[in-house]
C-alpha cells in the first residue's frame, strides 16, 4: 500500500519522498543551499544520501525469498533478495546519486550512459555517445539520474537499453523533477515506477527546473568548459 505522501503523488506510480517530513528533507535542502553547495563534498555526499534513502524505500517494492539460515546457536529462516536490481546512471552527475543505491544493492552490476544535452538548437535535442550495460531481460532495471527537467535524456536512456533486453521490472529515481518532465516520461515509459524526493515548479525558457538546484553535474565535480 502507498503511503499517504505516496497517494498524494499525481499518478499511482509516482512516489514523492520529500512529500512528508524525514531527515531526507533536509538532505535536499542542503542540495539547495547555494552557500553548502560551495563544499563538492558535502554536495555529493548528500546526492549519495537521498540515493540510499531511496534504495531502502524501493527495496521494499521487490521480491524475496525465504532461506535457511544457520546462526553459531541455531537455524532459523531470513527473506533473501530474489536477485539484485541492475543499476543504471546518466554520466557525470548522476555518479554519487548511483553510488548511494550501491550502497545498498552491493551485489548489483552497474549500467552507464553518456548522454548530454545539444547546446544551439531552437529545441531541446540530447545525444547518447555511451552506452555499457549487462543483460536486462527479466532483470529489475533502477535507472538513476539526479535531475528530471525535461525527460529527454533519460527516455532515450531507456530506450537505448532495450537493446540489452527487456527488464521485468523498472524503476526511475531522481532527487528533482519538473512536472512537464515528469509527465513526458511517465507518458513514454509506461511500465516504469517513479522515485523522486521533490516535484518542482516548473521548467525556465532554458528548459531548467525551477527552483531546482543548479547544475548538479559542475556542483558535483567542477565546472566543465
């Protein structure tokens, strides 16, 4: 059953984490805050954070077995993970936020991508240069990336993988989102579940979110030319 922050979510299957007091909520703030956004580390450091907050909560969201358990006084039985999600991030900024949710699945095999926005076009057009992922049919797929503003990148992320099979489970996860970004992705990949810990305002005439946080990437590992 969702939660009521969960329920209060616009569509079932989106689930808004910062929708109700916890100390993720002052995570993301710190995210915010241009002055603690000066300390690279703390920033990542934070990314990580909400990644494993979120790990935690979508774990609660798949499938377990029970095993045999021998303890040095005697056997009893633990829920064993089925299998472990493959995770998968948008490279540079989504690194620490990836970092968190393997905290967590420690035993997942990773999936990167190199997608980028196309700077000088009337609209908003994004490029995938790299792609290394291992095989995703029947697997759980968690496809992780820090800032959902327009929803292009990671819809041809995800498209993108397909070619290394189809996952029976998927699951997008996101610190912010805007609502046009959130509604062009839940629209293009139906069969996904969506984490985010906030659902701001809206996009600029840049096509950034606004309040947002800046740009995650630079804050995370230094400006780039």
């Amino acid at each position: 059953m969702p939660t009521p922050s969960e329920a209060s979510a616009p569509t079932a299957r989106v689930h808004v984490v910062c929708a109700e007091p916890s100390i993720a909520n002052h995570f993301l703030a710190e995210l915010r805050d241009r002055e603690v956004q000066k300390d690279g580390l703390r920033f990542r450091r934070n990314l990580q954070r909400l990644g494993e907050i979120m790990a935690y909560r979508i774990s609660a969201h798949l499938s377990y077995t029970d095993q045999p358990i021998q303890t040095p006084l005697a056997e009893t039985t633990g829920k064993l993970l089925r299998d472990f999600p493959v995770l998968a991030t948008v490279l540079r900024a989504g690194l620490p936020f990836h970092q968190g949710f393997l905290n967590y699945f420690d035993q997942s095999p990773s999936a990167f991508v190199a997608a980028y926005r196309v700077e000088g076009t009337a609209t908003v057009t994004v490029q995938v240069d790299y792609l290394s992922a291992p095989r995703l049919d029947e697997r759980v797929l968690i496809l992780v990336d820090p800032m959902l503003a327009t929803g292009k990148s990671l819809v041809q992320t995800y498209r993108a993988m397909l070619r290394f099979g189809t996952p029976r489970q998927v699951y997008i996860a996101a610190v912010i989102a805007s609502p046009e970004g959130l509604a062009y992705v839940t629209q293009e990949i139906p069969e996904a579940n969506f984490w985010v810990a906030a659902i701001d305002e809206k996009l600029n005439e840049h096509a950034y979110i606004i309040p947002g946080l800046g740009d995650a990437g630079d804050l995370a590992f230094g400006s780039k030319l």
